[in-house]
C-alpha cells in the first residue's frame, strides 16, 4: 500500500508570496499518477494538477506542480486570497486512490 | 451542467444499515466510473470506494471492505452506497465523486451527505 506524506503540515504566508508544498510516496509511482486538489472552507475539493504537472481545466497559471518517483511539489507562485486553503496530493494506484493527509496554507 | 446530489446521511446507530444515494445529471452517467470519498470532521480526504461505468467492478478501501457495498443504476443515473455495520469510525461527509477518463482523477465532486455513527 503507498502512503503519501505532505509537508509541511501548515504554511503560514502573506498573500502575494510563493508557496511550496511537498508530497512524498512510500515508494516510487508510475508516471502520469499524482494530482493535487484545493479544499476551500465548507467546500468540496477542486482539481488542481493532474498527471504531476498538468493543469486542469480553468487552474490559473500561478498553479504549477512537478516531480517523479517518490517527490512531488505544488507550487502557488503568489498566493491569492482564495488560496488559502487545504490542498491534498492523490495517487491513482489500479483502481484504488490514496490521499496524503493535506496541507493547510493559512494567512500569516 | 454536471451536478451530483446526495442524500441517506444521517445518524444511525453502530450496527445499523444505511445507504446513501447520489444522483447524477448534466453528463452520461453510465459512460463513468464513479467513487466515494469521505472526510471526517476536522480530518482529511479518505478514498472509500469505486464502481465501473457498467457496475461490473466493484473495489473498496480497506477500512470498509466487507462492510460497505457501492453500487449503482444506469437507468436511474444514481450511485449507491450501502453502509452495514457501522462504527464511530465511519462517521464523515460522504462526497460522490465522478471521475475523468484522461487520467481517471476526481472532476467534480458533489456537496457530501453527512453521516453520523452514534447510540
């Protein structure tokens, strides 16, 4: 079974800074695997990246990921006030999913 | 536009049955696997169950492998999710979630129908 570990567990930032998360696998995935969500207050999940780097439909360029094997990165290049929020990484293994446990980025 | 509407959550004591309810519109629903996600309160995302567009695979976490069944009716364009018996652990929003077919991520997700294992 992977698991997916996110650091750190808070990101206390200004609006207008970078943002770097990290999610790292138990053991190295398969290309084309890993996305990362948005959770908003009282809100369901957002899609973000999927397939490690690429953007999903209507995600502003500020919303980059990269990464492979066991290391993986979100990067929000200047935080926006709605960015502050929740975000969690997600491997699709076959036909089961795994989440890490999230990332909150609070206002500083 | 696509729009996903559960229902069923509720408090049920441990040991009782419940089943949840998602209907789906705005997109063809027997032509996408669908999951259930589930987030306790104050926790994170947990990955609880999958079915295929034609119902035929069924996969489950293991947390509630024996327990719950997924299950869904294509000419209903809903998804179920029958919760036998229950623990505190299991209490949560449950979100129905479709999933694309490019990478077979989650794309929309609905509002979540809160569950409530308590005596």
């Amino acid at each position: 079974e992977i698991v997916l570990t996110q650091s750190p567990a808070t990101l206390s930032l200004s609006p207008g800074e970078r943002a770097t998360l990290s999610c790292r696998a138990s053991q190295s995935l398969s290309p084309s695997s890993l996305a990362w969500y948005r959770q908003k207050p009282g809100q369901p999940p957002t899609l973000l990246i999927y397939n490690e780097f690429e953007r999903a439909t209507g995600i502003p360029a500020r919303f980059s990921g990269s990464g492979s094997g066991t290391d993986f990165t979100l990067i929000i290049s200047s935080l926006e006030p709605e960015d502050f929020a929740v975000y969690y990484c997600q491997h699709r293994g076959g036909w089961f999913r795994t989440f890490g446990q999230g990332t909150k980025v609070e206002i500083k | 536009q696509v729009h996903l509407m559960e229902s069923g959550g509720g408090v049920v004591q441990p040991g009782r049955s419940l089943r949840l309810s998602c209907a789906a519109s705005g997109f063809t629903f027997s032509t996408y696997g669908m999951h259930w996600v589930r987030q306790a309160p104050g926790k994170g995302l947990e990955w609880v169950a999958i079915i295929s567009a034609d119902g035929s695979a069924k996969h489950y976490a293991d947390s509630v492998k024996g327990r719950f069944t997924v299950s869904r009716d294509n000419s209903k364009n809903t998804l179920y999710l029958e919760m036998n018996s229950p623990t505190t652990e299991d209490t949560a929003l449950y979100y129905c979630v479709k999933e694309e077919k490019i990478g077979y991520y989650f794309d929309y997700w609905g509002q979540g129908t809160l569950v409530t294992v308590s005596s």
